[in-house]
C-alpha cells in the first residue's frame, strides 16, 4: 500500500516535472489552515513534507499569510507558531492582504516562479486548480498528498504534446481506432501451459515402475538376468597371454 502511495506521488511530481519544468529545489508555500492540520494530526512539515519532494525542498510563506494566522487569536496560535519558522518570501503587497489571495497572485499567470502550494483550504484548492501547472499538497488525514493534476494543467500538457509531435490526444485515439478497424483487433498471444503430469506421487509411481519390471522379468523368463550374468562372465587373460598377442601384434605391423 505504501509502495503504491509513494508511486501515485511521483507519478504526479513527474508530471510537472515533465510538463512544466519543475525541478528540485522545489519551493513550496504553506499556509495558515495547513499548519493547523499538521499540528493536528502530529505531522512535521519540516521532516515529512520533504519526503513527498525528493528530499529537496524550501518551505516559504509570506508575510500577508503569518499576519493573518496571527490576526486569528489564541485558537491558532499553535499554527502561528509554526508558520512563522518559515522563509517569509516576499509576496509584493504593502498592506496585507488574506492568505488565499496572497497565495493567487503568486502562483497566477502561469506559475513562473514554480511554486507549489500547501493548503487544507477547499476554496482556495478549488481555485487553484483552475491555474495549469500548480501542484497542490494537502494532508489526507496525517499522510501528505499531492494532488491529482488538475484537468487544466493536463489539458495544457496535451496542448503542448500535440504541437510537439503535431497531434492532440483526440488525434490519436482517433489514428488507434481506425488501425483497429482497418487491420482488425490484435489478439493476445495465448500461450500453452506446460501439461504438468498429476496424479500420484513420484516415489509410488517407482515402485509401481520396479514392481511392474519385475513381473515382465519374471514372463521372460529370466531373460534381463541371463544377459546380465553374460555381461559378467568376460574372459579374463592371463598376463603372459596379453604379452604375447602384444608381441605378435607388434611383429605383424613390422612385417607390412
Ligand atoms: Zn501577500
């Protein structure tokens, strides 16, 4: 399950990485209602969020968003206080504006500057996924998640794939098809299970082997055991024997 998880995550990373130049360090942005819920669920943002980005990422956040956790009293000072441990990156606005409208105007326009960002807040997610090329992490209970990428980066990304190659997935599919009908449906190779002999097991299947040898010796009338003995009875030559057919043996190839 977890081997599954960590796959789906760079699945998804790899995707931004493919198609909209993200790269380690990643800069990531977190807000107010994210490091509530880290608090809530035990989670450090310092040692688990960086597993989910290969290790290497900078945590920011901006002053307008530690102004507005800290603007929200003693019911989230657990939250402020760990909010503003990290980089405050400078956003731009002199007077402080709300997190979630602070987070948009640095991500808008295409997302220059790759940031993702890290939010439990459901409008704000809602919004961002109208951005293309924003990875979005949130906290499904204690684990880090990052998002599926919304449609309109995939959209972006097939846009780019088709003038890359010439061809919009539609394109494709479309080519797929018409091979299909054209040249009929590729059938999988079915291939022939090795035949496996079952039955009983080997050892009394020998000594059904040995019984059944046994009986035939017995109709033939003993005829294995008289070649055996055959076998057995070869004509041992006595030394001065060898010697001499040695000799004449010797005398004969001289002689031609
Ligand atoms: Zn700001």
């Amino acid at each position: 399950m977890k081997i599954q998880r960590q796959k789906k995550l760079k699945r998804r990373l790899d995707f931004f990485k493919n198609n909209f130049g993200f790269s380690a360090p990643y800069s990531l942005i977190v807000d107010g209602t994210f490091c509530f819920a880290a608090l809530s669920h035990k989670v450090s943002i310092k040692e688990q969020i960086p597993k989910i980005l290969e290790d290497n990422v900078k945590i920011l956040t901006t002053p307008c968003i530690v102004t507005e956790v800290e603007k929200m009293g003693p019911a989230l000072y657990g939250a402020f206080t760990i909010v503003k441990q990290f980089a405050h990156h400078q956003c731009g606005h002199t007077v402080p504006v709300n997190g979630a409208k602070c987070v948009r105007s640095m991500v808008k326009g295409g997302n220059k500057s790759k940031y993702a960002v890290a939010t439990q807040d459901q409008s704000l997610r809602t919004q961002l996924r109208t951005m293309p090329g924003v990875p979005i992490l949130y906290l499904h209970n204690s684990a880090p998640t990052l998002e599926k990428p919304p449609e309109v980066s995939t959209d972006r990304a097939d846009r780019w794939d088709a003038d890359r190659v010439g061809l919009s997935k539609e394109q494709r599919k479309t080519i797929t098809s018409l091979k299909r009908s054209i040249l009929g449906e590729s059938e999988p190779v079915k291939r022939r299970k090795k035949k496996v002999v079952k039955g009983a097991n080997p050892l009394s299947r020998r000594r059904r082997k040995e019984r059944e040898s046994g009986e035939q010796q017995a109709e033939d009338g003993g005829e294995a055991e008289r070649r055996s003995r055959r076998r057995r009875r070869r004509v041992k030559l006595a030394a001065h024997v060898k010697e001499e057919l040695a000799r004449r043996r010797q005398m004969g190839e001289q002689a031609v």
